[in-house]
C-alpha cells in the first residue's frame, strides 16, 4: 500500500523482503516516500526499522523483491543520506574533514574552504546560535555537539543534493530546545520539497514532525497512513504493546516508608543524597555533568586494585558499545562478569552455580534467547540492555547506578525494567538513575536537576513535575518554551 | 568433535604435523623421525614457556605487548649463573629464586611504567628492556658462567618416556595456564579486560592489580625460560633472548590467540612453537641458504595466518 | 598545535644539554654531524606514523629500510632501470600487503612480523654481505652542503612539510586519517576500505623506500642489517612526537620532531663519555624521562 503522490518517488520499495538466515528482517514491504513528505517511522526494536532504512540507504540489498530509486542509478545519485545511531563520524577528523568522507567532490585545492562552507551553512541554518567551529576535532566535542554535527551533514549542501534524509533517533543526545530547532528545520526542509525518514521513540516528536506514519512490527509494515489518522494511544496499540505509557504509578503510590531524610547511606562530592531503598533520579539537560557525578561516584565505590564479593555498588552502562558489553563472550559470560567473585571459590569459577544465575536471570528479566550460551551480539539491543541490567542486579550490592540505561530500548522492556527496579528498591536497594526521559524520571521518589554540573532543585514525591523540572534545568531569563 | 577444524588452535597443529612430515620423510624417515621430534620438543618448549606469558599479555587487548622478553631472559639468566656459579644443591634453588624474582621485579617494574607514565604497553616495556639489557651487560662482563651439572644434565635429559624433561615441565605450566584461562576468575577478568577496559572497570574487574599480575606472570615466564635457556645451552649470553620476542608473538598468533584481544588458545600454543621450529628445520633440510630460508619462513607465517584467520573475517 | 608544543620542548632541551656538553656542536658542521642520520630516521619514523595512522603498527619497518638500502647498494649504480622498478615493487608489494590485511582482517603485527622476514631474506640474498656504492647523484644530495643551514635540517623541514600536507591537508590524507578513526563509516560512506588501506601501505612505502635510499647516500654502502633498529626507533619518534596508538591521531610534523630527538639522544650519550655498559640503557630512560615530562606537561594542561 503506498499513498498516492503525483510527483515521482525518491525511493520506491517493492515487496522488499530481507533474511538474515532463518531470520527474516524484513518481509514483503511497499513503501514509496515522495518529495514534501515527512515519514514517521516506528515500531519496537526487531521490528525491522533498521532493516528498511538499510535496505533505503543501500547498505544491504534485498533478498526479494526491489528497491529502485525513481530516475536515479543509486542511492547515492538519488541524493539519500542517513544518519544513524551508531555513529558515522570520525572522531579523529575536524567537523570540516568529516563532511569529506561522505563528500567525493571535496578534493583539489581550496577543498577545505568549500567543506567548511557547506557544513557551517547546514550548522547555521538547522542550529542557529550553535557554537561549533569547523576546525574543532569531533572527539573534544559534546556528545550532543556531535549529534548535531552528524545532522548538519546530512543536511549539507553537495553535489547531489540532499533529497531524502534519513534520521534514526537523531535526537538521543540532544536536549529539548536543540530538538525543537531541529524540528522546525525537518519542517523546513519538507516544505522545500526535500523529504525525510523520521525513526524516534520520542512518539511526542513523531506526531510534531511526520506528515504521514509507518507502523512496523515484525517486520512488516502494518500501518501507513497520514499522522493525523492516528492518536498516541492508537499509535501505540497499532505497535502491538498493550502497555499504556500514560499510566504512571503516582509517585505517592511509590512512596515506601523511606525514612527520615537524614537517614541517607550515601552523599556524592555534588550533593545528591540517597537513603536505603530510595530511587533517586539524576535530570537536567542532557550534558550537564549527571553522567560524569554517577561515574566518579561508582568509581570512588569501587577499587582498582581488590574486587569484592560483596561490592559497595554495581553501575549499568547505557552506552552499551563503550561501557558495558564484551562483544566476545556469550550473554552468560556478559551477564555474570559483575557478581564472578560470589561464584568463585580458591580463584577458580563454578560453572554449574554460573549457569544457574544465567538461566535465574534470563526467566527473571525476560532476555529472549534460545540459549544463553550465545554470543551477546546475537541480541537485539533492547536484549543486551537486559542482559547489562541483570549483570548488575545479580551482584548483593546496595546501590545500583543507572547512566540513562533506557537509551534506544523499546517501551515494552522498559516498562518491565521499571517494574523490576521497583520491586527491587522495595527489597531494599537504593537506585541513581540518570534519565533525559521525563517518563523515566516520574518513577524516582526523588529527583535532582543538573544544570552546568552542579544541583539546581531537589524535588520529591508530588514536586516531580516536567514543569519544575524544566524550570530548574533552564536558566531564569533563557527562552525555555 | 565434529568441528574440531573449527577450534582456534586447529591450524596451527595442521602445519606442525604437516612441516614435520615433510622433513622426516627428507631425512629418509626411520630413526631420524625421533631425533627431530626429540629436538623439536626441547627446542619447543623454550618458545611454549615465552609463548604462555605473551599471550597473557596480548590476551589484554590491542597494544598490550611485553617486549621486554628478551632482556628479561638474559638478565635472569646472567644474575642466576653468577649466583649459582656452578655448584649444586641448595644453590640451585637459590637460582632458581632469583631468576624468577628477577622476572618478578621486571613484572612490577613494566606495570609501574605503563601505569604512572600511561604509556602503550610496546613503549613502556620497550623501553624498560634497553635498561634491563645494561644491567645484564654490566653484571656479566663478558664472562661465561657454566650452570650447575645437576642443571644441565636436567635440561638435556629425557627422562620419562624418552621425552624430553624441558617438554614434561613445559606441558605442566601449560596445563596450569590453560586452567587459569579457562576456568579461572583471574582469566575471566583479563579476558574481559581485553574486550573493553572501561566497561571491565565499570563492571567491577579490579583492572590494575589484573594487569599488574599479567605483567609480572609473562616477566616471571620469561625469567624461568631464560634460567633454564642457559642451563641446557651451557651457560648464558647477552643475545640469547633475541628470537624469543618475534617468537612469543608468533606462537601466540600462529596458535590462534586474538590480537584484538579477549580471546586466547593455550592448546595452539603448542602447536604453532613445534611448527615454528619444524620450518626452519625443514627449509634446512632442503639445504637451503639463509636468504631463501628466511623468505620462505616468513610467507609461510603470513600465508598460514591469512589461511586461519579467514575464518573470522568479519563480514 | 598544543599537542606539538612537548616534542618540541623535549628537543630544545635535549639540544641545549648537547650544546652544553660540547660548545663546539653549535656550529654549521657540528650540526650536520648531529642531525645528519636523522634524515633517513625521520623517513622511517613518518613511514611507521602513516601505518600507525591507520590502526596498524609495522615491525617490519626496519627489515624494509635494509632491504630498500641493499637494493640502492647493489643494484641502483649498476643498473639504474632494473633498481628502479624493484624499489617500485617494494612500494606495490607494501600496497598489497594493506589491502591482504584489510581483506583478510588480519593481524598487522603478525604480518609484518613476518614480512620482516621476507625482507631480511631479500637483502640478504640481493647483498650477501656487506658493500656496494651509492649512486653518485644521491651522495651528491645527502652530503650537500647548503649555505647557512646544513643539509640535515633542511631535509627534516621538506619532510615535515611534505608529510604534514599530504597526510593533514589533502582530501587523500584525509581519506585515510578516517579509515583510522572510524572504519565502518567511511566503508558506510561507499568507500573501498580495501583500497584505501593498500592507499595507506603505499604511501608508508613510499617514505620508507626514500628512508633506504636517503641512509645508503649517509654510508654510501648497504648491509642487510643496516636499519634493523629503525623498527623501534620509527615507533618511539611516532610516540615521542605525539602520536596515539589507536583512533588515528597523528602528527607528521611531531613524528619528524620525534626522529630528531632520538638521533639526538644518541649523540647526547657519547658526549657524556657514558660505559658503553649503559649507553643502550640510558636510551631506554632518556625514552622513559620524555615520556613522564609528555604525562606531567599534559596533566598540568588538564588543571589549567
């Protein structure tokens, strides 16, 4: 089913299909984005997103069916670019030198003048007020720097015009006003006749931005029609999650008898203070020192030098790739590597009790596998979030640490994880939960707001508001709308 | 056992039996097969010993190389002799001690320097050699201390089942590693070491002391080898480390250890040293010259290391 | 530009204590002597620096300078058409060997270390032993004696600035600092990382095949083991000069100061009238003091 358009298509998909193995990614897909349109893309992790913007972006060709480019010869002819979660920058190359790994037509001389004007026009125009410069190295960039640098790319001018762009979660790292510019620019750009793949979790930017919905789910597509057919909660339902995520347990209903609070087990150089059982939840912009206050505290919690049996605290990396997973081993080995010293005795491992905590685990949080022997690559990564989770809640450490773990992970594990983070503080341990999602951020009984890497606001219970928490990560004065 | 041709370390014995084969049957067979396999064991066992502590390290990740072998061999083996200065009995474990305090003292000593100074590994112990060499050097004088008799006919016997000793004790430290590997906590830690250091920080591994005890475990190998390198060949010299630090490395890589890191093969250990050995003995055989020899040593490593490594060629 | 400021105060410092030592070095033939083998050890060095570049390290750098030093002794006086497609073949083969371990995805320190081989037997059987002459014309430029500034140094700036615009300025140089960052997006981007590692070994090639000819033109005569100590010291200058293991980060302009230093470093010793017992150990912690100074000066940096 494709929506009638008049102009031709940039991309036409037909009956597309991709196997990977016995797994088949992508099944029977048509999909035409014509110019002027803003596709919204969504769908759980596995639904095959990645799949179809793979397929679009001429990384993988399909297995049956055809992707062919309406007066193009390629992809790259067609003027498609993409920008993709898992990076596509260098970070050893300035932002200028970057635009010439994508740019051919960058070479002879006077080639660094025309990259930097092309992508600092692209900055200027979709980030206006940015203050990045096109001799910076992209490694002593902000992550959120960088984000936006990869997005300027996209957007620059070259020797194929850009004609569709592809964005998949491009505004992970970035904070809500840097988002809404971005979105305005979205608009833009379509209205100019450009059209643009829109995947995010955020289904708030979904509805802002896309002109027209795809609804994914197990590899097909299961909806295609105009945003303004669809409500959020119909959107939802249509991705196949019973799960409502406008309900949210009150905070009151989560209050558990959490004591005085001067009864705190733990105090950070910044001030942020947690007592027995307590979920405390670390917000602000994204980028304002939350990260780096949770690392040196687990860091001044844990040795270098002595492991523990009984660790003081235990951390839950959410950049999976950097902090969390080792791409070697199988999800058992991954998932036991933090409690190993309980599953020691006289230095060498005891594989049955290894095992054991393998499979307690896998029922407990849900790792779907058919055998937790298997390399931890071979989940999707929603699943490997899962496996990182019970690495840590394996071990009888008190204190669980949390940096924005929920990163690209899917609503339906979400909600279970919430649910077995609080079952868990119920138990008794305390958690510190850094999170750019409000949803996040309402499960925690108490909330600190960061803002230039110091604290801004304390809230609690029935304060924990979007509001407040805005206004304490804005500074008074700033245009926060 | 159906994909035993699967296993890391499977190639590597393809080649040693295929090269000892090859020179057996030029030798014209018969007798000749045990005199080569005899000296192969022996002569394997030096490169298994420095093998076993190399890939420790290189199990580490990318850039963790202990290039300090060789110095390392030579200065255990030099202050070792000098200590023994060939008498027997409690001098001999007296010997012993000091080369493996030797490599316990140069263990801490490359951990101190990449730690302090931050170095890459390749640096730090690189530099770390040229000073243990001129220890070596300054100690030595130029003298040649013959080991205990005790000691030499110890390493060039063959006492259980004509095999030789160096071997048996060999294959008894390979068994202890591929314990520790295997089934290990300390294994486990390097192994998730060698995948991503921050994120085995950030699971708990206590990275420091981890790496520190590699270190020093590879310098302590490389001590042992060089004490027992100078008791079979007579006495100890200023070179005799020399081709233990190309040969570590291969032996490790031959064996089908990952160089990214994470992942390591004791059982290929064995099989790439007998086939390094057996290369040469056999391009030997064929009377070659030096050049010709060297070249074709050389093509053969590359082209066997292509051959087992296109297995895991990413896609 | 802060990342150059170290190597260069290691060299200023290291020639202030030569100048110190021996008054008698500051001068246009002192000079020359000092930096005079600097020439082909910078060569090597920013030849190792373009591998390192790339997420490689090369232990086969100092086998090749041989074998390319055999090959300018025995071969290029004689027969200069025959020298020249051979040190062209070098050049080819180093090209293919990136594109072997970019293909294959292997280890490019086993391949090199095996390929350090293969060059030694090479030499060896190009040069059995030790001889040969340098070709007239490249004595000739080697031993130049240039009004004001001696040879050595003006050979290390055209270096410098060669390297630092083809590996940091041009689009090309460009292409392969990216395969040394991020691999997987320049392969996304619709490149040939294939062809750009075989690019990268080339140009690697390239300055070590000139390494070889710029040492035979100093010693007008080859040896199979000439060079077999560039290996190590082409990665110390890469080190010494600021340059990072893994994730592409180079500098040409450190790596030739890096080179420079280390000559010096030697010549530094004999000076101080050391026991020959210690010279090679003092090196080794003359490498150790440079490499603190790179830790306190980069840490006082982080505090300001």
């Amino acid at each position: 089913m494709t929506t009638g358009n008049d102009r031709a298509a940039v991309v036409v998909l037909d009956g597309a299909s991709k196997s990977f193995g016995a797994l088949k990614a992508l099944d029977r897909v048509d999909l035409s984005v014509g110019p002027g349109e803003c596709l919204g893309l969504v769908g759980h992790n596995g639904a095959g997103k990645s799949t179809l913007v793979n397929l679009i972006t001429g990384l993988f060709a399909p297995t049956e069916g055809g992707v062919s480019y309406p007066g193009a010869a390629d992809h790259r002819a067609a003027g498609i670019r993409s920008i993709s979660q898992e990076g596509t920058l260098c970070p050893n190359l300035t932002v200028l030198e970057n635009l010439q790994v994508t740019q051919r037509d960058l070479t002879g001389w006077g080639w660094r003048g025309a990259a930097a004007g092309r992508v600092m026009a692209a900055l200027d125009a979709i980030f206006p007020g940015h203050r990045i410069r096109a001799h910076t190295l992209v490694i002593d960039m902000t992550l959120a720097e960088q984000q936006m640098v990869e997005i300027a790319i996209g957007f620059a001018e070259g020797a194929t015009p850009a004609r569709l762009v592809v964005l998949d979660e491009p505004t992970s790292s970035l904070d809500a006003s840097i988002a809404a510019q971005l979105m305005t620019h979205i608009r833009r750009f379509c209205a100019g006749g450009g059209a643009v793949i829109f995947i995010s979790h955020m289904l708030g930017e979904i509805f802002d931005v896309a002109t027209r919905i795809v609804v994914m789910r197990d590899g097909r597509s299961i909806a295609d029609r105009p945003a303004g057919d669809f409500t959020r909660q119909g959107l939802v339902d249509a991705m196949g999650h019973v799960a409502d995520d406008d309900h949210q347990p009150s905070p009151a209903a989560l209050a558990r008898a959490l004591g005085d609070k001067s009864s705190h087990i733990l105090r950070t150089p910044e001030g942020v203070e947690a007592r027995r059982g307590e979920i405390v939840g670390l917000a602000g912009l994204a980028g304002h020192g939350q990260a780096e206050a949770l690392a040196r505290f687990y860091l001044s919690r844990s040795s270098d030098w002595r492991g523990a049996s009984d660790p003081q605290a235990v951390f839950v990396a959410g950049d999976r790739k950097r902090d969390g997973v080792m791409p070697v081993w199988s999800i058992r080995r991954n998932l036991t590597l933090a409690a190993l010293d309980r599953l020691t005795r006289w230095g060498l491992i005891d594989h049955a009790a290894e095992a054991r905590i393998g499979s307690e685990w896998q029922k407990r949080i849900g790792i779907r596998t058919p055998d937790m022997g298997n390399p931890i690559l071979s989940l999707s990564g929603g699943n490997q979030q899962k496996a990182l989770f019970a690495r840590a809640l394996a071990t009888q450490a008190p204190v669980v640490v949390m940096d924005d773990p929920m990163r690209g992970v899917d609503i339906g594990t979400k909600t279970e994880v919430y649910d077995m983070i609080r079952h868990e503080a119920a138990n008794g341990r305390t958690f510190l939960w850094y999170s750019t999602e409000m949803d996040e951020i309402r499960n925690c009984d108490r909330v600190f707001v960061f803002r230039d890497g110091a604290i801004s606001a304390e809230l609690e219970g029935v304060q924990i508001t979007e509001e407040a928490i805005l206004a304490a990560s804005f500074e008074f004065g700033d245009s926060a709308a | 056992m159906m994909n035993i041709y699967k296993a890391p370390w499977f190639w590597a014995w393809v080649a040693a039996f295929a090269a000892f084969g090859a020179t057996w049957s030029l030798s014209a067979g018969g007798g000749g097969g045990m005199a080569l396999l005899v000296a192969a064991l022996t002569f394997g066992s030096f490169s298994v010993l420095t093998g076993l502590g190399q890939m420790l390290v290189i199990t580490m990740g990318p850039g963790n190389t202990d290039l300090s072998i060789p110095a390392t061999m030579t200065l255990a083996a030099t202050l070792s002799l000098k200590l023994m200065n060939g008498a027997g009995g409690v001098w001999i474990i007296a010997g012993l001690l000091t080369a493996l305090l030797i490599g316990v003292g140069v263990g801490i000593v490359n951990f101190a320097l990449i730690r302090l100074l931050r170095i890459p590994p390749i640096i730090a112990t690189l530099s770390a050699s040229f000073l243990y060499q001129s220890l070596a050097i300054w100690s030595n004088r130029g003298l040649r201390i013959k080991p205990p008799q005790a000691l030499a006919d110890f390493t060039t016997g063959r006492a259980v089942l004509g095999i030789p000793n160096l071997a048996w004790l060999a294959l008894a430290i390979t068994v202890v590693f591929w314990v520790i590997l295997n089934r290990a906590r300390f294994g486990r830690r390097i192994s998730a070491i060698g995948q991503n250091p921050r994120a085995a920080r950030l699971a708990g591994v206590p990275v420091a002391s981890v790496t520190a005890a590699t270190y020093v475990t590879c310098a302590v190998m490389a001590g042992l080898t060089g004490f027992l390198l100078a008791c079979f060949s007579g006495g100890a010299a200023l070179n005799m480390g020399a081709e233990f630090l190309l040969m570590s490395i291969a032996v490790t890589v031959i064996g089908g250890s990952s160089i990214a890191g994470g992942n390591s093969n004791v059982p290929g250990i064995w099989g790439g040293a007998l086939f390094m050995y057996l290369i040469v003995s056999m391009l030997n055989s064929y009377g070659l010259g030096a050049g010709v020899r060297l070249l074709s040593t050389g093509v053969i490593i590359i082209a066997i290391v292509a051959i087992a490594s296109g297995r895991k060629a990413r896609l | 530009m802060i990342r150059l400021a170290l190597p260069v105060i290691s060299l200023v410092v290291l020639i202030c204590a030569v100048f110190w030592l021996q008054p008698r070095a500051m001068s246009y033939v002192g000079l020359n002597l000092l930096f005079n083998l600097a020439v082909p050890i910078a060569l090597a060095t920013v030849a190792q620096m373009v591998i390192i570049m790339v997420g490689d390290i090369d232990l086969s750098m100092g086998a090749f300078v041989s074998l390319i030093a055999c090959i300018t002794a025995a071969i290029l006086p004689g027969n200069p058409a025959l020298g020249a497609v051979m040190l062209l073949g070098c050049i080819a083969a180093y090209a293919a060997l990136g594109a072997l371990i970019e293909a294959r995805q292997l280890p490019a320190i086993v391949v090199t270390l095996g390929m350090s081989f293969v060059w030694g037997g090479a030499a060896v059987l190009i040069l059995p032993s030790p001889g040969g002459t340098a070709p007239g014309w490249l004595t000739a430029v080697m031993k130049a004696k240039p009004p004001l500034v001696p040879m050595a140094i003006i050979a290390s700036i055209i270096i410098a600035a060669v390297a630092h615009l083809v590996v940091m300025r041009s689009a090309f140089g460009v292409r392969l600092r990216a395969l040394g960052g991020n691999a997987r997006a320049v392969s996304r981007a619709g490149r040939s990382t294939i062809a750009l590692r075989a690019w990268a070994y080339a140009l690697a090639g390239v300055f070590a095949v000139a390494a070889g000819m710029a040492l035979v033109g100093l010693t007008t005569s080859g040896d199979a083991n000439i060079a077999l100590r560039y290996t190590l010291l082409s990665i110390a200058g890469v080190i010494l000069g600021g340059g990072e293991f893994t994730g592409g980060r180079v500098s040409p302009i450190g790596a030739v100061i890096g080179a420079l230093t280390l000559t010096l470093a030697g010549s530094f010793l004999s000076f101080l009238r050391l026991s020959p017992d210690w010279q090679i150990g003092a090196q080794g912690a003359i490498l150790i003091l440079v490499l603190a100074a790179r830790l306190v000066v980069r840490q006082a940096e982080k505090r300001a």
